[in-house]
C-alpha cells in the first residue's frame, strides 16, 4: 500500500486507486500519516477534525471515522494496519510507504552527493526527489491547525531541495533549467535569496547580464518592502561580480566558513541517573541520524526543580560532537519574575551567533524567525530552549528545515508542539531513591556511607526532588562536623523543608509556576493544600473549590500543563509532597480563616456522604449511622451498587484514612466519627484490623470532644472488634463494657445487640463458651425487641459456631439452617458466607464431608463477591482440613497456599500457621 500526500491525498494498492470516503476520514488518515506509524494522541485527531470546538460526540464521532477508514484501507476486519492504541490511533506504513519519505530519502542523497562534490549524481537523486510532487501539500484539502504547520515544513523542504537542484544544474552546465526552475521558485517564495542567486547566476552565465542585474534589482525591491533589510552579503557580492564582468562571478574571494556557535553553559559534575531520559533523548538523535530530513523536537517537562535543565544541558554536552554545525542555547526565563525573555530577543541572539550583522536583523519576530529558519536549512545544528513558558513562546524559535534536534525544556506540557509540530514528549519525575542517595554522595562523599539511615531519611523527607536535595546538601555541606541526623531530623516537622528552601532562595522558584497561573486555578491551587493526600479526584477539587465540577475541570488542566498537579491515574491527581507544602503555606497566608472553614467543611461533606452512601451497598445489613444534612452544595455521582462501592473505596481507601484524622484535628468531630464509621464497612471485611484501629481510635476521641455518646459508643464497639482481632482482648473487653454502657444510657436496644454479638466473639477467642453463649442469648433477645431480623441471624449463626465449638454438632446445624433461611430471604450475602462456614465445620465433625466441602465452597464464593478477603481465607483454611482427611491433599495444598498469600497480603500473622501445615503436608516427618 502506498500513500501519497504531495499533491492531492491518495492511496493506491497494487496501483489501484483506494477511495478513502468523506472529507472527515481523509483529514483523519493525512493527520496519521504525518505520524507515520507513530501513535497520534486523540486529542490531535479530534483537532485536526473539527478545531478548537469540536462537537460533545466528538469522540464516538472519531471512532466512527476511523472505523470507516479502517474499512476502506483493509477491506475485512483482519486488517490489523491501523490500530487504536492507549491514548489515540497509529497507522503502520512500511519504509517507503509514503512519497514523502520517498522524497526526503532522495533529497538526502542529493544533498550528500553535492557536499561530496558530485553534481552529476546530485542533479540525478535531486530529480528524483522532486518529481515525487504532484502539486501542492494535501491538496484539495482545507488544512487544520495540527496539519498547516507540518504542511509549511513539507513546502520548506521542497524549496530548499529546489536550491539544491539549481546548484547541481549550474555546476553540470545545465543553465537553462536551473534559470527556468528558479524563476518559478521566486514567484512563489519571493524573499529566497538563496534562489535569486542561482537565478542571477544562471542568468549570468547565458551572457544575459541585464537579466541578471534586473533579478538583483527585483530582490532587493522585495526584501526591502517586506524586511526592510538590503540583500545579504552573498548576494551583494554576486551582484558586484557580475558589474564587474568576472569571468566566473562567483563573489571573487572565498567567503570565510560560517560561525559554528559553542553556546552550551556549565554543567554541574553531580549529574546521576536518568538512564531512561538519557536513553530517550539518544533515541530523538537517533531517530534525526536515520531520517533523511526534517527537524526532530523534543519537549521535556516536568515541575519546579526536578531537573529538566540538568538533563538537557548533561545530555546536550555528551553529544555536542555530533553536531558539526554547532550548538545554540537560550535561557528563556519563562516563569522569571524579573522577566521572560521573549522570542524576538532569543532569535536576535541566535542570528548574530550565526554571523547575521547587527544591521541585517529585521526587527519583526516573523521576519527574525524566517530569517534563522533559512540559516538553519543547511545546518545540523543542536538547539536548546531552556525554560520556555508554553509551545506559542518556543514556537518562533524553531527550524522549519534541515537536520537539526530541538530539546525544550518547561513546566508547561507543551501539548501545543505535540500537536502541531509532532514534538516527542518526555515527562520528568523525581528521582528514584537509589538515584537520590547517589546524587548526596556525589556532594557530601563518604559522609552518605557513614550514616545510611540518616542518608536514607533526608532523601524521603526531600521527596526525592533534585532541588530540595541539591539545596540541602548545599547545607550538610556547609557544616562538615554535624551528623547527618541532625539534618534529617531538622526536615522532619510539617513544612521544614519549605523553610529550608527559602534559606536557599529556592522556595522562589516554585513561586513563579503559581505566579503564572490564571486568578481562578491560583485559588483552586490554594485551596487544594488543604486535601489531605495522597491523591484526589476532580470531586474532590470541586468540593473544595465550592465550585461545578465542568468549572473545576480545566483549572485542573491548567495546574496539570504546568506539573503543579500529576495526573498520576484518569482522573486522579498527584501534589508533590513539597508542592502540598507550598500550597498549605499560600492558603494559610492568602485564605481567610471562614473561607478556610468553609472550604473544608465541604470537602469533608463531599467525603463523608460519598462514604456513607459506598458503606450502605457494602454492608446493607448494618444499622447505619445517621450522617449529618449534606450541604446544599454536595452533589456529584456515587457509587450504585455493591461493585462500584467496594471499587471506590479501594480508590479512596488512603484519602478517607488521612481524612478522618483530618477532620478530627481540624474541628469537625461529627464528620471525623461518622466518617470512621462508613470506612470500616470496608475495612473490617478484609481484615484491615490496623487501619480500622486507627480510624476508631481517632473516632472516639473526636466523639468524646463532641460529647456525642452515641458516636462514643459506636467507635468504642467497632475499636473493641480490631484490638481482639489483633490479640490485645483485654483492652477489647474493657471498650465493650464501656459501649453497652453508654447503648444502655441511651436505651439504644439495637446498639446493645450489636455490643453482646461482639462480645460472644471476644468470649469465644478467650475459651469462655458458656458466657458467649449467655451473651448471644441475650443479644437475640434485644434484636427481637429492636425490631432487627438480620441481627438475629447473624447470632443464630455465632451461637451455632459456639454449639460446634462444644462438640454438641446437631445443635449448631440447627441454629445455623435457621440462621441462612433468614439470610437467604433477607439477601444478606455476606451472612450467609458467615453461615455457610459454620455448618461446613459442623458437618466435618459430623463426617459429612461431601456437605463440608458443598458448604465451605459456596462459603467462599460469598465472601469472594462481597471482597470480604480476611473470612475468605478462614474458610479455605477449613476447607483444606475436610478435602485433607477425605484423602487429596493436593487439592488441600492449592487451598492453603491461596489461604496463605490473603493473609500475607492482609499482613495477619495467620500466614505462618497455614505456611506450618503445608511444611507437614510437604513433608510428614516434620511433624515429630
């Protein structure tokens, strides 16, 4: 298959002519091509499409094109040539697929053959090169924004293989064919002086010297019209040749060589790692040497301080030696506060590095860019744009020719270049922790070795940010007798490490991405310092901003273009610990205390009535607490069913940890219980008995500040339940004497139920049966009296477990078949799992395998579906003791192992006992 683009787009197979469909699906296949087998982002294919305001449909629109394209190219749906890719489309074309590979293949060789001094083959492979066009670039078709640009390119280097091509004419004799291509390049592109002097040349040597001088009179009409500038010194040197009469009016002497510019700057000695950037910026170069022509661009990004100017700069001095034409660099100061250096001034640098006069620079940015556009179009250059603000500040500032490689740094994505000018993307992160450690060691030498640990903290406390190590190395080193503990433990309090910084005039260097931010994300900026971590949701923005949440989504964007924010996962958001800092301290500097209130009452509102509505599907079978009104403003979607509210929690299971506590610290007690609360319906499940102590703890000492007995009573219950799952029974006996004391001073019948249904579990882990028993008889009773018929089962069934335990079996069968009829009606999912367990150990010592193992398996099942992971891992231990005496104790094997792996992932000491057993299984003489 071959694709045609230098003329009207075609696509032709076995020289048949394809017919590529509607005009959308043509624009959609040049927008690929321009990327030939090169994933091109959604983004720019719906630009491309439809330009800054695409339809609401424009994605289902997009795949509908390009389903209809994919048609059209291969026919049946076994084509594989054009598949969807993460993120956008990818068109795979073979090595010369496209005519403008073809012609860039042979322009190339003609360029070398005429640096080689070999006209003859030149004007052969430069012949070659332009008869590929048809016409002009894509015609036929209105060009978007995304394919003007590369078009304009395409053009340049048609115009400059043109030039080419006169060269070799002229020096082959061919005189007539170089002026008669020539005077067609200057109607078009009437500011090439490079064609006028092939022109005059030509001209010249077919003794029609008028024609000549008249052609020199015609430039230089135009270049002061359109410039303002007289003609360059090539020109003028031909044209005094030529009054001259010199028999060859070559320009007499031999133009000195042109500058070769050494512009890179210092680079520091302690440059570490990096291997994967390196090895991407090495693959641009690579990617510049195996192409015949074109500019390659790379856009590296990444926040304040995490070393995208140490990169370019470190990489650009390695391969320095592979641009023989020399290397350009500007400091563009895009976020400076003292000033940003602007396009014109960094191109009026650049031109007199070239050897442009002073009084030859046009003073127009255009005019300046066309300029070093052309001197760069025979070059081999490498170009650095350090600092750039975004792609519209760098964009005069790139070649449109040549062979090149253009490395930008700047916080902002620079999605413009992306899109327009199909710039590579590389996203700097911090360093990784070993790559920090060896930056300290390259600063502060054998001191690193001396005290590891202390090396260790100060690389977490910094959060790995080149900067922050860099200035607080600049520090230790400063103090060579101290300890390096001292230093870390100096960083440790909430907001040292900002102080640090702004000992070492840094801080100001994260000011100015905040400085060139609009009004409205300045203040989301601000507002997000108080999200607790570790990540947070476009909700979540909203809610703090007070704000809907299509009016929050491109402030977002705005933060995450210039790396304030990492959009780490879809639609979930990273701060920079040291980013989190700066924007606590800016809030509390900037924010007033009601607003701050505010802001914060309403992300804990956003939380808590999320949570509380996950923990209902959940659990449904919990009383639930009543959770404070929502504010007016909470609204957002929440979880529908079970699956979508276990999924939200898992992704908000870090951010609700840090929130309760939050929130009990800031003066919201009610939200700080009830919060807890809503939590440990996922957290009790899977056995997250740590976490849930935590959460509870903080609970109960925000509801004893609230003086709210009932949320007392709640976290003194749900605390007893971790602290006897982590061994510590005691202290869980004395939280449940304390909870039904509090149920009791409320008459709360229900919360007593739920307090003695605990307690017969505590009694049973302490081998007191009888008081268990005593227990659940009473907490059936006042579960009849509240009215709570899953509550009742639920006893049935521990009062079951209890039967089974004192060896009386037909007793706990019978409590427990009436335990899951109840569930079973009720729907109670994870009560019956609870059951099912039960009446498997019964019918097990009962020798009822076949009912064991039936029991145990839907068991199982049940607490797989309700991801209750801790009670699933109990049951498949059980179920390895039935399929064990019934004689496979490799199928016994399969099942401690996955009962093992849960409870080590759930970090429950379990995981030792079941690891035991399968050492005994493994190898009977263990045992003695």
């Amino acid at each position: 298959m071959r694709f045609a683009l230098l003329g009207p787009l075609e696509v032709t197979l076995d020289g048949r002519r394809i017919a590529l469909g509607s005009i959308k699906q043509r624009l959609l296949l040049a927008t690929l091509l321009s990327r030939p087998s090169r994933t091109v982002p959604t983004g720019v294919l719906v630009a491309a499409l439809w330009g800054e305001d695409p339809p609401a449909s424009a994605a289902a629109n997009l795949r509908t094109y390009a389903r209809g394209l994919r048609g059209a190219l291969g026919g049946d749906g076994s084509w594989d040539g054009m598949p969807h890719t993460r993120g956008g489309y990818l068109l795979r074309v073979p090595p010369g697929g496209t005519d403008v590979e073809r012609f860039d293949e042979a322009a190339f060789r003609g360029r070398r053959a005429l640096a080689a001094d070999d006209p003859a083959l030149a004007c052969e492979e430069l012949s070659r090169a332009l008869a590929v066009w048809r016409g002009r670039v894509l015609e036929g078709l209105v060009l978007p924004d995304v394919l003007e640009s590369w078009a304009t390119g395409l053009e340049e280097r048609r115009c400059h293989a043109e030039e080419d091509y006169a060269q070799a004419l002229l020096a082959e004799g061919d005189l007539s064919q170089a002026v008669l291509r020539m005077r067609r390049l200057v109607a078009t592109h009437p500011a090439r002086q490079r064609a006028w002097g092939h022109l005059m040349l030509g001209l010249y040597r077919v003794g029609d010297v008028g024609g000549a001088l008249e052609a020199y009179r015609e430039v230089r009409e135009v270049l002061v019209r359109e410039t303002g500038l007289e003609p360059g010194p090539e020109l003028t040197r031909l044209h005094a040749d030529i009054l001259e009469q010199r028999p060859t009016a070559t320009g007499g002497d031999a133009p000195p060589p042109p500058p070769r510019p050494r512009q890179l700057p210092l680079i520091t000695p302690d440059f570490v790692g990096r291997e994967e950037a390196v090895a991407a910026l090495d693959a641009g170069l690579h990617r510049a040497d195996g192409r015949m022509s074109g500019v390659v661009i790379t856009a590296v990004s990444g926040m304040a301080g995490v070393g995208k100017t140490t990169l370019a700069l470190h990489w650009a001095h390695r391969v320095a030696d592979r641009f023989p034409d020399g290397q350009l660099h500007v400091d563009l100061r895009g976020y400076d506060e003292s000033g940003v250096v602007s396009a014109s001034d960094a191109l009026q640098g650049f031109v007199q590095a070239l050897g442009v006069p002073q009084a030859r620079i046009p003073s127009g940015t255009q005019a300046r860019a066309g300029l070093f556009r052309s001197l760069l179009a025979t070059r081999r250059m490498l170009v650095v744009l350090d600092n750039a603000r975004d792609s519209a500040h760098v964009r005069p500032l790139l070649p449109g020719a040549g062979s090149s490689v253009v490395v930008v740094t700047s916080r902002d994505r620079l999605q413009g270049l992306v899109s327009s000018e199909g710039a590579r993307t590389l996203t700097l992160d911090v360093l990784s922790a070993s790559e920090s450690a060896r930056m300290l060691a390259r600063r502060l030498g054998p001191r690193v070795e001396a005290e590891p640990d202390a090396a260790a903290d100060i690389v977490t406390l910094t959060g790995r940010l080149p900067l922050a190590l860099a200035v607080v190395a600049a520090r230790v080193a400063d103090h060579p007798t101290f300890p390096l503990h001292t230093f870390a433990a100096e960083l440790r309090p909430s907001g040292a490490l900002l102080d640090v910084l702004e000992d070492g005039d840094a801080q100001r260097v994260l000011s100015w991405s905040y400085l060139a931010l609009s009004e409205e994300a300045a203040r989301l900026f601000r507002l997000l310092g108080l999200h607790p971590g570790p990540d947070l949701t476009l909700d979540a923005a909203a809610a703090l901003a007070g704000a809907p949440v299509h009016s929050v989504r491109p402030l977002l964007r705005e933060l995450t273009r210039l790396h304030l924010l990492t959009e780490h996962r879809p639609s979930r958001y990273l701060f920079h610990d040291l980013l989190r800092t700066y924007a606590s301290a800016l809030v509390r500097a900037t924010e007033p205390s009601s607003g701050v209130l505010r802001a914060r009452e309403r992300f804990y509102d956003h939380c808590l009535h999320r949570a509380h509505a996950a923990a209902v599907l959940v659990q449904p079978q919990w009383p639930a607490v009543v959770p404070l009104p929502p504010l007016p403003s909470n609204s957002g979607d929440r979880a529908r069913d079970a699956e979508a509210a276990l999924a939200w929690f898992a992704d908000e299971r870090q951010v609700l940890l840090r929130t309760v506590a939050q929130a009990a610290a800031c003066g919201f007690e009610t939200y700080g219980w009830q919060l807890a609360w809503a939590l440990t319906a996922y957290l009790a499940p899977l056995g997250l008995w740590q976490d849930q102590r935590a959460v509870q703890e903080t609970a109960l000492a925000a509801a004893e500040r609230s003086g709210e007995e009932v949320g007392e009573a709640m976290a003194c219950r749900l605390l007893a339940r971790a602290e006897a799952r982590l061994g510590a029974l005691d202290t869980a006996e004395r939280l449940l004497r304390r909870a039904l004391g509090l149920y009791e001073r409320l008459r709360e019948h229900n919360g007593q139920a739920q307090t003695l249904h605990n307690y017969v579990e505590l009694c049973y882990m302490g081998g007191r049966l009888a008081e268990a028993l005593e227990h659940g008889r009473e907490a059936l009773r006042l579960y009849g009296l509240s009215g709570n018929r899953d509550g009742e089962a639920r006893t049935l069934n521990a009062m079951g477990w209890l039967h089974a335990a004192e060896g009386d079996h037909p007793a706990a069968i019978d409590h427990c078949t009436r335990a899951l009829d109840r569930q079973r009606q009720a729907g109670d999912r994870n009560g019956q799992a609870a059951t099912l367990d039960s009446l498997g150990y019964a019918y097990h010592h009962l020798g009822r395998h076949d009912r064991a193992v039936a029991s145990y398996e839907e068991a199982i099942a049940l607490f797989r579906s309700s991801a209750d992971r801790y009670h699933e891992a109990e049951t498949l231990v059980r179920l390895g003791d039935t399929l064990l005496v019934t004689g496979r104790p490799a199928a016994a094997e399969e099942v401690w192992q996955r009962a093992a792996a849960m409870f080590d992932a759930l970090w429950d000491p379990e995981a030792e006992t079941v690891r035991k057993r399968l050492a005994e299984l493994r190898n009977p003489g263990l045992e003695d």
